[in-house]
C-alpha cells in the first residue's frame, strides 16, 4: 500500500502530461523517420477528424513542423488555399501567419504550406481596413510578405498572384485616414507591387537584403521510413 501511495505521488497527473508533451515535441521535431510517421499520422487523424474554430490551433501547429509529408497527410485533396477559409479572421489567425512569414525563408517551405498561409491573408484583408482593425500590419509584416515573392516566376504563379493581391489590398489603404503607421504600410505594400512588375528594379531595392536569403525546404527534411495509403 505504501509502496502504490509513492507511486501515485510520483506519478502525479502534472508529472504524466510533462511527459506527454515531451513525447508530441519530439514528434512535432519530426527529427527521425519514427516521428514523421507519428506526426504525418496526427496530421491525418486531424483531418478526418474535421477543422473547427475550436481546434485550428492545432492545425497552425502542423505548419511549424515544416515537412511535406506531414503537410500532405493534413491536406489530403484539399485546395490548401481554403484549409482555413472556414475560420473567421481573427487577431490570434493573423499574427501567426505573419509569424510563419517571418520564420520561413523565401523558398526554404513547403509551396502548399505558404498557400495556407496565403490562403487566410487574403481572406483577412479582402475588406483591408477590417483586416487592419484586426491587427494592424507593421512595415516588417509587409516586408515578410513580399520576400516570398518570385519575381522569375511572374504574376502567372498562383502564389505569387496571392501575394500581389494582398499588397494591392493593403496599398490600397494609402490616404484613407490620417493614421501614420497604415500610411507607411500602405506605401511599402505598393512599393514592393511596384517593384515586382518593374523589369528595372528589384526585390533587393525595397526590402532588406537579409530576409530575402533564399532556402531550400527539402535540404534538411526527413522522410518516413514507410507512407501509408490513404
């Protein structure tokens, strides 16, 4: 009896989820071929399971895993432009899509996983000075957006249209009131636009060097050791 008392305060209910999230850490790490299985397999269950506004969190959580097969699993055939099109914008939504923006270097993730992201921007500011009453874009914001550009690539790439969409939006917010920080973005915003359809300008000209070093999402991606039909 003394012996199963010491257990269960050992064991207490805070001890057992510490290491419950240790183990989903791992798994979201996706590090080993073990965990991207487990995480491509939440992935799905999360899907099938159906988006609400009750677990979206869960799903933004996925896109920081940064690993195709895991983003394929929570997609299925869906159009990763709509994923969360169901999810009312919101200043939690936004401010975690810009975070994503500013962690991920231009071509360093996924294409489908910026769709997502690009998806619920463009949705969020369909009515620009409703998404601005949500939150309220800063110049780097902005700045994070237009790095994802490819200019190479031209307006014809529907990721690219996306981004020139959300920059017109925004832009369009110049001279609407007087309100200092919007005016600034608004300007950026067509700045960037400007300088993408512009053959004699670059990228490079209106934002900052830094953010627009490239990557590549599949240099340090693990695969899974097997892929499940679905």
């Amino acid at each position: 009896m003394a012996k199963q008392e010491a257990a269960s305060k050992l064991w207490a209910r805070e001890s057992i989820l510490q290491v419950e999230n240790k183990i989903l850490q791992q798994i979201m790490a996706s590090r080993t071929p073990e965990s991207v299985e487990a995480a491509t397999s939440y992935a799905r269950f999360l899907r099938l399971s159906g988006l609400d506004t009750e677990n979206y969190p869960l799903f933004l959580k996925m896109l920081e895993i940064e690993n195709h097969y895991v983003l394929d699993a929570l997609l299925g055939n869906s159009d990763p432009f709509l994923l969360l099109s169901t999810i009312p914008p919101n200043g939690y939504l936004i401010a975690k899509c810009f975070m994503l923006l500013t962690r991920w270097r231009p071509g360093g993730i996924y294409p489908k996983t910026l769709a997502i992201v690009l998806g619920v921007l463009q949705n969020a500011y369909s009515s620009p000075r409703d998404g601005y009453k949500i939150y309220k874009l800063s110049i780097a914001d902005v700045d994070n957006l237009g790095k994802h550009l490819e200019k190479d690539k031209g307006q014809k790439d529907e990721r690219n249209r996306c981004i020139l969409d959300i920059l017109d939006r925004v832009g369009s917010l110049e001279g609407v009131r007087s309100d200092d920080l919007m005016e600034q973005v608004a300007r950026q915003a067509i700045r960037i636009r400007g300088n993408f359809f512009d053959n004699t300008k670059m990228l490079e000209d209106c934002i900052p060097q830094v953010l627009l070093v490239r990557g590549d999402y599949r240099a340090d991606e693990t695969a899974p050791r097997s892929l499940f039909a679905d």
